[in-house]
C-alpha cells in the first residue's frame, strides 16, 4: 500500500480476535483493536493529527511552537508531526514519570517544560495551579504558540467518531460489539468510540476502566482524576471500574507472551479488565440468563482498545515486578503495602499536624517533585521525591526509628502509604497529612516559597 505522507498511515488500525483458549469465555468473542500499529505507535496518533491539522498551515507560516500539556503518547505524536513540518514542539506537564518517554521526546527534538502543577491531572477550576495558568495562557486566541489542547479539544474525540468507531463498525460486518471497554486517560477515544457505537445500536454497553486509588498506571486517570478532564462525561460509561498495576502487568503479560500482541500497560489494563468484566456475564449466558445486552442467545462479542506498545514502559515493569527481568524482588516496597496497613497509619489533619510540628518538631518530608516543592511548601521540610523516597526506604529506614516524621504529598494518599511502609519497619511514630498539601493550602495554613 502506497502514501505520500507518514500521516495518511494513521487509523485503519487491525480488529484482532483473542483465541478462546486465552480468555476462557465460553459464550463471547472478545477482539483487540490494535491503535499500536499506528505509524508513530499509538491510539493518540489520531487525536493529535486531527487536533493539529486545523491550524498546521498558519503555524508554519508563523513559524508558530506546538505546544500540548502531556508527558506521554500525544506528545511523542506531535513531536514527530512538529518535525515533519519545520516547527518545534514544547511538552508541558508538571512530571516526566516514564523515563524512556521522555528520552525519547528529547531525541525527536522536543522542548520539555516541568512546571508544578498541584495534582498529575490539569485542574482548570484551580486558578493558582501554574499548570493551569500556562494553559489558559495559551489557549489565548492571541497566542504564539499552536496549542491543540487534548484536555478539552472537540477534535480528540472527534477523530475517534469518524476513524476508530466506524472501523469498529465495518470490521465486525457492520455489527455492533455488545461491549465495549476502553480505559480512560482524556476520554477522547473511548467518548467517540461510544458516540458512534450508540448510534448503531444504543443497546452497546460501555465499560469505562480507570487505574486503582494511589496506584500508577500510565496513559489512565484514577476515578479521581478524570472528573478533571474537560472531555470525561460520566454518562459516556454504563460502568466505571478500577484496575491494579498489577493487574495491568499481568494483562500485558498475556497479551504478550499468549497472543502476540506487544502492548503496554494500558492495553494490558484493558485487557484484564475486560475479561474481568465479562467473566461473570459470560458464565450467564452459558445458564441461559440472557445476561447480555442484546437478550438473545447467539453468540456475544466484546472490543478492548490495546492503546500503545510495551518497549517504552521497561522501567515501569522493572521497578514494580523485577522478578519478570530476572532481579531480584525489591525490599520494603510501597507496592506491598496492604489496605490494612494503610486503614490503621496516623493520618493527622492539617491543625493537629501543626501543632504536633510546633510541639514535636517533626521531619517533615514533602514527596512532591522538586518544581512543585519551590512553588509553595511547609516551611523547613524537606523535598525528597518519592521515587527517591522508595529507594531510600528499600535500603532500611533512612532515619532514626524514634525520629517523628510528618509526610505529605498532593492529596495525602502516597503518604499515607509511605506512613504504613515505614510503621511496618519498625518506625515508632510516622504520620501522613491528612488531604496533602492541598488541604493544607485550603485551610489557610502557612505555606512558603523557594
């Protein structure tokens, strides 16, 4: 097949049937819609494409910078688009948390701005966010710089109503799926997927999968964190569910080692979550319960969206499971810490922690990255990233045991998993702000500056 262009290579991506023997679902077809084999690897090589086209020939004729808030696939797709057209690219986001991305980026010649912003997901209500100024900065129709704005862009869904849904449609036949599971990062290609899946047959089920509290993985929001995207509409989904890292790692595994199938965690997240999801449904309709969307007893069919590939994501899967890359298994990691353990840690609010502060003097250690920590903190913390932290701890507690500690992050649920790691090793009196920063910031209490 012949193209003039690279970009004419985006969408009509493969619909690729999971053997039965996989997934174990007697009863359902289950498909993967492969937006890996995009030409510049991912599911948000439409979006950024159908956001940037618009205003590509000004931007050129300006010399214009594209600019886009996102540390991960729309940025690696709009540095390439940049370069193919003589322009820049700047990334702004407020932290690079996948190292082979952003080596990357730097390597397609991207411009990497950190700025710290309070929370890992634009808030646009939050007007003293620096993220969120830079955003409204640039969404100034007097601006400089072309800012394809994936957060709240039209056109990130829309290129998934006119490609990824449509070529759904075609490649079951012009059948509908019964469901359809999509994880939820800016809600722009499981919105559009839906949008047009209903207007074929508003009896499809859509199944939203957001990554587990305090948990991490990438390209997917926490339940929390996608009431923040300006494009998430709770009505999109008939259910929201939550998936593990774990989990995600143990889908991706399947899919690799099991179907050939090279994707990342987020296609490993959808994947678990969708068999996760149907297995009970499935097990219905083999009782005759008619437990699916369409009350009849043919066979069912069900499509997960694989989003990218997995060579990008070796350090992620190395830190949370080195046994699958032959190390040996990390000591006193965060990842171990139980529900339990995290129930029963001292959580103090925010005027109990500033008395205990004036009474005890505490140490007090600030887990955010060092921009947000310059942008406001409490005054005489300590800035220890908390990648850092969870090295630190791994080698035995990097204080003393009587020493009282006070750790704080954005919203006060990494600390608190800090908190009960480090009261699981013998700390006699580690304590997490309750609400973070955030909540501290929101009480009035003293915050200073670097």
């Amino acid at each position: 097949m012949r193209y003039d262009s690279i970009t004419q290579a985006i969408g009509n991506t493969p619909l690729v049937r999971i053997d039965p023997r996989v997934h174990g679902l007697r009863h359902i077809d289950l498909y993967a819609k492969l937006e890996l084999l995009n030409p510049f690897g991912s599911v948000k090589d439409r979006a950024a494409w159908n956001m940037v086209r618009p205003g590509l020939e000004t931007a050129v004729e300006r010399g214009s910078q594209i600019v886009e808030l996102s540390s991960g696939n729309t940025a690696k797709a709009l540095s390439v688009i940049a370069g193919m057209h003589g322009l820049s690219f700047k990334s702004v986001t407020n932290r690079m948390r996948i190292p082979e991305i952003k080596d990357l980026l730097l390597l397609l010649g991207a411009e990497i701005e950190e700025l710290p912003g309070r929370s890992e997901c634009l808030d646009p209500t939050d007007t003293d966010d620096p993220l969120t100024l830079f955003h409204h900065a640039l969404s100034d129709p007097d601006s400089a710089y072309l800012h394809t704005d994936q957060y709240f862009n039209d056109r990130n869904t829309e290129a998934h109503a006119l490609g990824t849904g449509p070529e759904i449609v075609k490649d079951l036949d012009g059948r509908v799926p019964d469901w359809f599971v999509a994880c939820v990062g800016t809600a722009g290609s499981s919105t559009g997927v839906a949008r047009v899946l209903r207007e074929h047959d508003p009896r499809v089920r859509v199944v939203g999968l957001v990554a587990d509290k305090s948990d991490f993985i990438p390209g997917i929001r926490t339940i929390d964190e996608v009431h923040e995207v300006g494009l998430f509409d709770p009505a999109t989904y008939d259910t929201m569910e939550s998936v593990t890292a774990d989990e995600a790692i143990d889908g991706m595994l399947t899919l690799a080692r099991r179907c050939g199938i090279l994707a990342g965690p987020t296609g490993g997240a959808a994947y678990f979550g969708t068999v996760r999801h149907l297995r009970a449904l499935d097990a219905g309709l083999g009782a005759g319960l008619g437990a699916g969307p369409a009350g009849s007893a043919e066979r069912r069919t069900a499509v997960f969206i694989v989003c990218d590939r997995i060579e990008s994501y070796l350090s992620y899967v190395r830190r949370r499971r080195p046994d699958l890359l032959g190390l040996a298994p990390r000591k006193n990691s965060l990842l171990d810490v139980s529900g339990t353990e995290i129930a029963t840690v001292a959580s103090v609010r925010v005027r109990e922690a500033q008395e205990w502060i004036a009474r005890e003097q505490p140490l007090v250690i600030d887990l955010r990255s060092p921009s947000a920590y310059a942008a406001l903190h409490i005054e005489h913390a300590v800035n220890i990233v908390d990648e850092l932290f969870a090295e630190l701890v791994r080698g035995g507690l990097p204080f003393s045991a009587r020493k009282p500690v006070l750790l704080t992050c954005p919203v006060g649920d990494k600390s608190a998993r800090y908190a009960a790691l480090l009261t699981r090793m013998g700390h006699t009196d580690a304590r997490s702000l309750d609400g973070g920063i955030i909540a501290w910031r929101d009480a009035g209490a003293p915050l200073v500056r670097d």
